[in-house]
C-alpha cells in the first residue's frame, strides 16, 4: 500500500475507535499539555479498542519501516504508550527492543554500538524524544537514526525533528489531506474542516481568536481547581490575552 492509503486507512479507523473528539458549541477548543489550544484532541491508542484495527495500525507501521527505513539494529519505545506500538512491531520485524523511562532507565535490548529507531505512538512536541529518548540512547552507548509514528499532528515535533537532523516518518500524517478526507467522507462539517485548516495555517492566530471569542468558558476553565494551572500556562503562552482576563 502507499503512504497515502496507510494514512486514509488509519485515519478512518482512528475515527471509528473514538480517538477524536472535535470542537463544538459547548467546547471551543481543546487544552494541549503545551500550554497550546486547538480545535482537536487526538488519542491514537484508541486503536487498541478493535483488535483487528489495532492489528493493522501494527502491520502499517511495519510496512512504513520497509519502505522508508534502512537497516538498523533495535527498535525503541518510551514509557509507556509508544511501547503499545514499538512492542508489537519489533516482534513482527523480529527486532530487540529497547524500553526506556524518563527517568533514564533503559531495559530490555542493549543499545551499544547499535542504531537504534524509535517507535512513537503520537508525535506532538517531539520533546520526550529530544529530552528523553535520544539522550538516554546515546548514554547508553547507540544511536537513534529516525522515528516512526503512528500518528504525527504535524506541528511542533516535525519542526523540531527537522532541526536536529533526525528523520520521522509518520503513519497518520493530520495534514491537510487527512481533513480533505474525513470531510469527502461525511464526518466532520464544512465549518470544522475550515478551521481545522485555519489553525494549520496559523497555529497562534487561530488560538487567540478561539480564546478571545470564548471569555466566559476560558473563565470557567480558569476558576476551576482542577484546570487552574492548565489555564496559567495558557495566558503564558498567549500572553496578548492576559490583559483580557486578568480583570
């Protein structure tokens, strides 16, 4: 299968498993642990729900490592949701794998003098892999050559990955084509597909809009004790809306 069929087909069964949830006139945006707001929430272990769909996001990473990837020596995961996707895929390419903790703890294959490729179940940020996995890999004497992720928001991390000269290579790309689809397909509306790639274009822009439109649930999110902290990091992250909601 081509990449763009992998992606359509995962795509599609992510939507089936419930991994998306959507903004909505109850729900404007969504919190991201960045400190960033958006129009999405994704959770790619959702797949895990059908034991046929989980089988094929496994097969699909495996088909995306023949086809993009060169030869190395172990595959990675760190703790704990890469390892429902690293796991399975080092079994099926009869590879050693490696488990890592953010801790710095390393178990299961050893890495010395080995390449080592990286098995992610969602690149966001790509932060755990420029804090955590990469150097932890590197102590332990390998070297990580790429990541592959079930799903990539392709925001931040990509940005990131591309600055440290580490290749990624996703099977879920959440681009524009994969919005395309699920709008030909009927499941999201014209209006969410419009800023679906609004945001896309203009990650911040489309954020203090979503904000600046919605004070009172911003309010509430922000007197709540559970989500108070949440809503500190965001006004440190869009520090123009500060002024508006300190009052």
């Amino acid at each position: 299968m081509t990449s763009k069929s992998l992606q359509a087909l995962n795509l599609r069964n992510l939507l089936k498993t419930g991994a998306f949830r959507f903004i909505d006139a109850s729900t404007p945006w969504f919190y991201y642990t960045s400190g960033q707001v958006g129009p999405y929430y994704v959770q790619s272990i959702s797949i895990e729900k059908d034991g046929t769909k989980y089988a094929c996001a496994v097969k699909s990473l495996v088909a995306l490592i023949k086809a993009e990837i060169g030869r190395f020596d172990v595959i990675s995961g760190g703790e704990t949701r890469d390892w429902d996707f690293s796991n399975p895929v080092a079994v099926s390419l009869k590879k050693p794998h490696a488990k890592m903790y953010k801790d710095g703890r390393l178990i299961g294959a050893d890495v010395k003098g080995k390449t080592v490729l990286h098995v992610a179940d969602l690149n966001n940020e790509g932060s755990s892999v420029r804090d955590y996995w990469r150097p932890i890999i590197a102590k332990n004497g390998g070297s990580l050559i790429a990541v592959v992720s079930f799903v990539d928001r392709m925001e931040e991390g990509v940005e990131l990955f591309k600055k440290i000269g580490l290749p990624s290579f996703p099977v879920v790309p959440l681009d524009k084509p994969a919005w395309d689809l699920i709008l030909t397909d009927g499941l999201i509306s014209g209006g969410l597909h419009k800023q679906l790639i609004a945001r896309m274009r203009d990650r911040r822009k489309w954020a203090v809009n979503a904000l600046l439109a919605n004070p009172e649930y911003f309010r509430r999110f922000y007197s709540a004790d559970a989500t108070r902290a949440k809503a500190e990091k965001i006004m440190r992250t869009y520090p123009e809306i500060t002024e508006r909601f300190r009052k």
